[in-house]
C-alpha cells in the first residue's frame, strides 16, 4: 500500500494516536472557536485532560465502564451560585482520550477535533446552567 496523495486524505500508516497534549491543544481550540463572551468566561474553567476518569469519579457517577464517560464538569454551575459562593476548588472540565477516541473510531463520521469540541461544549454547557436549547445555539452537532 502506498502513501496517500490526495491532500485531503490522511496517511494513517504513519499515524500514532493523538496525546494528551494534543486532546488539550483541540480542546483549547474548541474554546476559542466559541462566541466572544463565552470563549473569556470558558477560559475561568480549568481544563483537565486524562486517559480515563478516575476510579472515584466512577464509582460515584455508578458508571462500571471504563470507556462509559468522555467528559465531566465538575464544580457549581453559574446558576447555582450565589454573590457569596466562596469557591473551594476551580470549576474543571475533565475531557477523557480514551473513550473520546473509542467513540470517535465507533462513528466513523466526525472529525476528531469535532467529537473534543462537541464534548468540551457538553460539559461547558453544565458550567453555565445552559439548556439544551442554547446548547444548540452554540454547538451545532445536531444538525
């Protein structure tokens, strides 16, 4: 098999699996690509990127598969907030390759960098209380 010439056509022979970094570098990219207001209100939550959910994390959302969760918000939604919420650790959103990767081979009809933004958005959506409505205002993944 030879390499691909048409430009438009990865060469997956020589293609290694996206990183950590690179998942990290997609999502930032996803935030940035948002609407003004809501690129400098994302860029408050802190961005965590790991290979799969923690134990505990699981444990506590009862969910058995490994490969079961692709992203989590994990703080107070801006909704639920009060002027006298003292913050106690940094809203995060949690993004997690593995399953993300699953899931993206599991279609086989979205860019990858689509399937980060669409779950980075999901989870930015609980963040600012937003309906599903307005997530789809935002993200267009429905259409």
């Amino acid at each position: 098999m030879t390499a691909s010439s048409d430009p438009a056509r990865p060469d997956w022979a020589d293609a290694t699996a996206p990183d950590l970094d690179t998942f990290a570098q997609l999502a930032h990219e996803a935030r940035d690509a948002l609407p003004a207001p809501f690129a400098e209100a994302a860029r408050e939550v802190l961005l965590r990127i790991e290979d799969f959910a923690p134990d505990d994390m699981l444990a506590e959302m009862e969910i058995d598969d490994v490969f079961g969760l692709t992203g989590l918000y994990d703080g107070i939604p801006l909704t639920e907030r009060s002027v006298m919420h003292q913050l106690e650790r940094p809203d995060t959103i949690w993004l997690f390759r593995r399953p993300i990767l699953d899931e993206w081979a599991e279609r086989g009809n979205v860019t990858l960098g689509a399937l980060i933004g669409h779950v980075f958005v999901h989870e930015l959506a609980h963040h600012f209380g937003w309906s599903d409505a307005r997530i789809a205002e935002i993200d267009r993944w429905w259409e």
